[in-house]
C-alpha cells in the first residue's frame, strides 16, 4: 500500500543483502514497515503487524505537524540539549520535537541526517527498546534514499549514555567539520540528547580559494572557488553560489521533503497543512479563523432552533455552553458563507470566493512542491 504513496523499500547503510535478489542494505531498515520481510513486527490478532514508518517516510508524506519539526542549525544555534518525543506514540500524548534534522551538505538542502525515537508502543511494539536512530538522506542518481545507519557491527540503536558521530567535508585549512548526537536521558516516550554540528555552508572547502570581493549585489566580500578554475576569475555563477551558502539558512522558508519551491511558503492552516502559496494568501487563509464565530449559528437539537439573530458577543457565549452540552452540538454557517473544506474536518466559514482560492491551491499543491518525486526508488509518481 506504501508504494501507492510513492514511497520505495527503505534501506540500511551495511553492505549486506538480505534477500538474493535486493540491493545492498535494501530491506534492512529494520523500523521501517517498508523493510515488512526482515522488520520488528509483533503479533496481532490479525497476524503480524508493524512496525510504523521511519521520521523521513513520515516527513515525506507530510503526516509530522510541521512545529515539531526541527531544522537544526537554523536559529543560529550549533550545540544544545533538547527533548525529542516518540513517533511510536500519538502525537497529542508528547510534547517534544518528532524529528530533528540536521543539514550536511551544502549544494543540497534536501541531504540531511534525521533523528528520531521509537519506542515499543502500538504498531512499534516488536521493537524491544526505546531507541533514537539515525538517518542519512542523500540524493543517488536522480532520486532521494533515507539510509538508517548502523552504530556497529550488529546495532543501528542508540541508547542512553552512547552517542554518534560523524566527519564531514575539511574546510580550507583541512579541520573537519562534525556532526554529534548524543543521548543522555531515556524515559517511556522522550529521550533528552544533546547535539552538536560544525557545519559551515558558507566557509570554503579543503580544494578550494578564498577569492576576497570589493563591491557586489549578493551581499558576499569572498566567494569559494575551486583551485583548478583559478585561472578563469569570478564568474556571476560563483557569486550566485557564494549568496547561496551564505544564506543556507534564511532560504529555507519551508524545509524538508515538503520544502516549497522559492517565493512560497506552507499554507499552515494547522500544522499538517502543507499546502505552499505566495505568502499573502498564507496569512489570508490563517485570518479566516478570526472571522468564524461571526459566521456560525449554533443549532439546538432539542429546539432545532438557532442563534443566528443574535449579536457578536453573545453569539460566543452562545457557542461555548453549546460546546460543553452534547446534546445542544450543532454548528452551521451562516448564509452566504460556505465550510472552507481545506481538508477533511475543516469546517471554517468563508465565502465562496474564499473557498474557490483554497480548492485551487489544493489541486496545484504537487506542482508547488520543490521535491515532487518518488521516495526511495527510481520510480516515478502520479497516475
């Protein structure tokens, strides 16, 4: 059902071959249910079931509220502690961050480590420790892979009291930049760790010079260029790069497989609503809220009767002793608003025109999208 998503089998970083005919590490995503054959499942009335899906499957189908989602490195800090929440559990039971990801590269945004904790709840109960994994999203080929990384021989878990680290690119003067998770408390359905990145997108490259620059548009006064194309001065494409890395960080507006493409932002009508638009209706479509009390009439199902006639205050009150009485529980608009219908349960009151724009965005979403493709595989989405 999972590749209907356009989601492939998930992977491992080991260079073994759990099936003759599968790729190296294919299938060996062990927490993932698109590794089914060789995954932590537990029996169920129902045969055996589970487990869920890995943070970046989550992620890519947009089934991760989007403030719980942490894009390390983007406040402008590098080194901190901070709380991470199970994804084995529903998401209203915690309160921390679901998935943490953590940029490597940085000619592509779309590369990052991913951190999350799984514990044995619900579909995740065949796992047999609450565990934070680690995983590599990296581009092969024209397609995108998350690769869950072993920690040794025989493990891909971390656990309280261990850590992991990992070396990236050396920078000019040939000091490597790391990246360091560390995990220092478990409880039943958090984990507190501590992380730790040097990543630099703006400094220049092991191979690379330091070309200083007097006057520029892009806001750069150097720009990084390789050694063997000294030769060939500043070209507008290395200042073009140079703006790139600087503001590795303030491009990202939007972040992650759902990242919108430049000059849009997520629509976040709730903090599922993925959606990208210009950045006015962003703010258009969050102020219908404000508006929707003066748009309802409550209805009594004893009465049938409603409040439509009454003013602006007291229709509030009106609508709060309706909320606590279940039996006094319907709502409609007022005409001529009509439910926004964003999404299944969204029942906003708007006006037709309002709603048009909304149904409109929602059928051109795919085509906003910076990263429209088939996830893990070399598969193509759509009919």
């Amino acid at each position: 059902m999972v590749h209907s998503f356009f989601i492939g089998h998930s992977y491992s970083d080991r260079k073994i071959k759990i099936f003759p005919y599968a790729m190296h590490g294919e299938y060996d995503d062990r927490y993932d249910l698109q590794s089914t054959a060789n995954a932590y499942m537990h029996r169920s009335k129902f045969g055996m079931s589970g487990p869920g899906l890995n943070g970046a499957h989550l992620d890519f189908l947009g089934w991760l509220p989007m403030d719980r989602m942490l894009l390390f490195g983007r406040d402008g800090r590098q080194n901190y502690t901070l709380r991470l929440s199970s994804l084995s559990v529903p998401h209203n039971d915690t309160k921390g961050w679901l998935l943490i990801m953590i940029p490597y590269d940085r000619n592509d945004p779309r590369n990052l480590f991913t951190i999350e904790l799984r514990t044995p709840n619900r579909f995740d109960k065949g796992i047999s420790q609450p565990s934070v994994l680690i995983h590599r999203i990296q581009k092969a080929g024209g397609s995108y892979y998350s690769v869950l990384l072993s920690q040794s021989r025989d493990f891909y878990e971390l656990t309280e009291g261990t850590e992991w680290v990992t070396f990236l690119e050396p920078d000019i003067s040939g000091a490597f930049q790391t990246v360091r998770v560390s995990v220092r408390k478990m409880y039943a359905s958090d984990a507190d760790i501590t992380i730790s990145s040097s990543f630099d997108p703006e400094i220049c490259r092991l191979g690379e010079l330091r070309k200083m620059v007097l006057a520029t548009n892009y806001g750069v006064n150097y720009v990084c260029i390789p050694r063997m194309q000294n030769h060939m001065g500043i070209r507008e494409a290395d200042l073009q790069r140079q703006y790139f890395y600087r503001n590795f960080y303030a491009l990202r507006a939007t972040y992650g497989a759902n990242e919108c493409k430049t000059g849009y932002v997520w629509r976040a009508i709730d903090e599922y609503d993925y959606v990208c638009v210009p950045p006015h209706r962003q703010e258009n479509a969050q102020q219908q809220a404000l508006y929707h009390i003066d748009r309802i009439q409550m209805i009594t199902t004893a009465t049938n009767s409603s409040n439509s006639t009454l003013d602006s205050e007291t229709r509030k009150k009106s609508a709060e002793i309706l909320k606590d009485d279940p039996t006094l529980s319907e709502s409609e608009c007022l005409s001529p608003y009509i439910p926004r219908n964003a999404f299944l349960g969204d029942n906003i009151c708007v006006t037709e025109r309002e709603q048009y724009l909304t149904e409109k965005e929602n059928e051109s979403a795919v085509n906003l999208l910076k990263y429209y493709e088939f996830f893990n595989g070399v598969d193509t989405v759509g009919p």
